[in-house]
C-alpha cells in the first residue's frame, strides 16, 4: 500500500512528521504489511514548513507512484488553496485513491478541491467557523478527534493527526498493531475512546 502525504510550504510540521511516524513504525512492527510511505511536494524542491523546517520530499505531484491512502496536512493553506495545478492533483489522486484523510486545515483544501462537499467533517478547532462559513453544505464539528464517513476521515488539529493514523492502522491492519504502535512511539492512545468519538454513522 502507497501512503502518500501531502506537504507545502508552511505546512504545519506535526501534521505531516506524526502520520508519517504513526504509518512508518506500524510497518516496522509488522513488516509484511509493505506499507511505503512517502512525502509528495508540489515540485521536487525542498518545502519550507512551518518555523522554518525545511523538508525534501520523496515525489513531486507530477512523479509519485499510483496513491492508495492519500493524507492531506493542514498549516498555512491559503496559498496552497490558490494553486490550481495542486487542487486538480488532490481531486484527481483522491478519486483514485481506497482512503482519503486530512489533518487539520488539510480538510480545506480537501473541500476546494470538491471531496469534501457534504456531510461531518472536522478542523482544527481556531478553523471550524471559517470551514463552515467557506463550505456551508459541510456539517463541520468541533468534537471529537477525528470524522470518518466510509473511506473519508478528517481529523481536528495537528495532534489529532496521530490518533487518526492509529485508528488507520487498526483498521488497515488490526488494533493489536496500533496499540503496539502507540505503545512504541510512548503516545497515550486507547482505541475504545477513539472508537466513540467524532465517528458519523
């Protein structure tokens, strides 16, 4: 499976470094899953994110392996959002992709690019007005640390990313391998709380 994680200048670092550990410590637990996992840029070059961490991915938009679980990170989106060729690149891959996801303001773009265009979706909570107001045909919540509906999951802000990706991992592969994940990484994670919490029916 090819997880492909979205990144851009002034993406926020926790967003795209906390998925990434989550998946990449899941497949060295557990081998055999053959899970790659890789950063997609826009173009080749280095990315600046957030507080000046520069960042070089492993493919740009226009070279990467086919995507089966696409993550698109939050952080300061808006020119990002502005750019056509990366909106067409998240609708199209999204469209051919088993999982879509997004960490934080991620789901913006998620919505500019028309994946998102109706139901429970969640952002970081500093975000969830300006969501709403954008996409008024989102039902956008500010509980809980993730929204799933079928194969679209969206997660609140930068932290949340994490428990997202664990709950992934338990779906994707079994909640025995994400508790040794978390348990592996030191994070706190339970998954009957997450099981209870932001899901949508």
């Amino acid at each position: 499976m090819q997880i492909g994680i979205l990144i851009y200048d002034d993406a926020e670092v926790l967003d795209f470094s906390g998925p990434f550990e989550v998946f990449s410590t899941a497949r060295r637990l557990q081998p055999e899953l053959d899970w790659q996992v890789a950063l997609i840029a826009p173009t080749p070059d280095r990315v600046q994110a957030r507080g000046g961490f520069p960042v070089m991915p492993h493919f740009s938009i226009t070279d990467h392996p086919p995507i089966d679980l696409l993550c698109v990170v939050g952080g300061v989106h808006h020119q990002a959002m502005a750019n056509p060729d990366l909106i067409h690149w998240i609708a199209e891959t999204a469209s051919k992709a088993r999982w879509v996801t997004s960490v934080c303001t991620g789901a913006f773009l998620l919505a500019k690019a028309g994946v998102l265009t109706s139901g429970k979706v969640t952002t970081h909570w500093e975000d969830v007005a300006e969501l709403q107001a954008l996409f008024p045909a989102l039902d956008v919540i500010d509980k809980g640390r993730w929204v799933k509906q079928g194969t679209i999951v969206t997660s609140a802000g930068i932290s949340a990313g994490i428990d997202m990706s664990l709950m992934l991992v338990a779906e994707l592969a079994s909640t025995a391998l994400a508790v040794q994940t978390a348990r592996q990484m030191d994070y706190t994670w339970s998954p009957d709380t997450d099981a209870c919490q932001g899901e949508a029916q």
